[in-house]
C-alpha cells in the first residue's frame, strides 16, 4: 500500500545529504538526474498551523545551507516514483532555477499609513464604490505612491529579483518582496530605515528572511500516469 | 504612529500568504488542509468549467 507523500520543495542533488542535518526525521530526498525532491509521509506532518510553521522552518533551513525551490503547500503525491517522473521532466528548468536562487533569500516590505487619504479606504460599503477609490488611488497614488514607486527601484537595484505584492490590510500603501544575496541582507535594512524613518506618516515592517517563496516561479504538470 | 496589528500577526499574515499562494506551482490534484480540514481541494478541470460558467452568466 503505499503512502502519500507531500512534497515541500526541490534542492540541487547534490544536496541531498544537507536533509538528514534538518531536525524532522520524516524528511527525506528523493533525487532524480540534478535535482530532487524533498517529502514527508503526509501521514506524518502535523495539521493545521503547527504543519505550515513546521513547513516554513524546513524549507529555511535548507536555504541556508545550500538553496531550495518552495512548491506551494498542499502539493500531495501518490508516491515516490511519481515525484521522481515529474523532476526527469522538468530537471533543467527546476535546476536553473535553484542556481539563480541559491546563496539568496527573501525579504519583504510591507509599508503603511495613518492617512486616509494615501489609501483606499476600508474595503466597506459597496464593492463598486470601493473599487473606484481603489482606482483613483491607482491612477494618482500621490506623494505617499511616489516615495513607494522611488523606494522600490533603489531596492530593486541592490536585488536580485523584486515583485510587488497585493497589499494585505486597507491600510497599507506598498508590499514587495526582495531576492537578495545573503551579503546584501543589512544594506537592505540599512536603506529602508533610512528612507522611511524620516516619514511620520509612514510606519514599515521587513519580514524574512524567507525560503524563496515568490522567486520560486514554475508552472509544472503532473504526467498523464501521475492523477489519483 | 498605531499599529493596526501587532508585528507577530503581520508576519504570519506573510507567513500564510507564502505558504498559500506563492512557490512552485504543480497542476493537477491539490489539497490544502488546515486545522484538519480540506480548504480547497481542486482539480483544473473543475476549475476551468467555473471560469466558462462564469463567462456564460456575467450576472
């Protein structure tokens, strides 16, 4: 019988042995041509939050040792042999991609504002009035917009890679997340302190660093054999 | 300035919203459960004959 299996992410092969150093014995790699995956008996990892903090601190950790491609939580296999089908498949495009990730991490930047008037509002009343002050703000994002927009490109230079992110809560003004080389990390911070501190109205938060979630960006299929 | 929420809240706000909706993408059978129970359990077939019904039907 056999058991299905959760698949968190793909490392190099050749790091395959740094998934014994992580502290979750259920954890194992299962390698194919220059990659391999990384799983767990789905069985044997916790529900609920515990599962998704549990997830985030393994996927970390091999990111710091070597690099790791994130695969989007839920990703459930019927077997081992299935993972190792869809890594021959895809092994050059998953394997350029750890290359470009590797020795990188993620941070993100979430700013916001007490002023009304740089946002759109609570998302209250009807939808269609919300969207259009959704879009007013869009099209003139004012001064606040202005210092977001320049802020960006000056991080986005000393990144890797940058994308900007649906903001979260009504009143945020910009979210973004870096792919930054791990040397990089404190002139990151260095710079947002410095621009942003001298702005009352705008408070910040960095998180991270963070496994490679939004730079890892692969579209892969199971095989026509692989469906449940 | 107020904080609308405490840092620790913001993080795992961005903890969920990685976890969920970023990292590599695999199509075909998906199951996200949380606190034991199946938020979405999604084939694209499934998914596909939503986005047709709703271009049928803009109401």
């Amino acid at each position: 019988m056999s058991t299905e299996l959760l698949l968190l992410g793909f490392i190099r092969a050749t790091a395959s042995e740094l998934v014994k150093q992580v502290d979750v014995p259920v954890l194992f790699a299962i390698v194919c041509g220059s990659s391999a995956g990384v799983a767990v008996p789905a069985e044997a990892w916790p529900e609920g939050l515990a599962g998704l903090q549990l997830q985030n601190r393994v996927l970390l950790g091999l990111n710091e040792s070597d690099g790791v491609l994130p695969v989007r939580t839920g990703t459930v296999f019927g077997s081992a042999g299935e993972i190792q089908e869809l890594i021959a498949r895809y092994d050059s495009e998953i394997r350029r991609r750890l290359d470009l990730i590797a020795g990188k991490v993620e941070l993100g930047l979430d700013l916001w504002t007490t002023d009304s008037q740089a946002t759109c509002g609570p998302a209250d009343g009807p939808g269609r009035q919300y969207l259009r002050r959704l879009c007013g703000a869009v099209a003139d994002p004012g001064p606040v917009g202005a210092f977001c927009v320049a802020l960006h490109q000056r991080l986005t230079e000393i990144s890797a890679e940058s994308e900007r992110l649906a903001c979260l809560r009504p009143s945020t003004v910009f979210r973004a997340s870096y792919l930054l080389p791990k040397e990089k990390v404190e002139e990151f911070k260095s710079l947002v302190t410095g621009e942003v501190g001298g702005m009352n109205e705008l408070g910040f938060l960095i998180t991270g660093p963070w496994p490679p979630y939004s730079f890892s960006c692969l579209e892969l299929e199971k095989g026509e054999g692989s469906g449940r | 300035m107020n904080e609308v929420l405490a840092n620790e809240h913001v993080t795992l706000l961005e903890l969920l919203d990685r976890l969920l909706n970023k990292g590599v993408m695999i199509w075909g059978d998906l199951v996200i459960s949380v606190a034991g129970i199946d938020l979405v359990y999604l084939r694209l077939q499934l998914l596909l004959a939503a986005v047709e019904t709703l271009g049928r039907d803009p109401r």
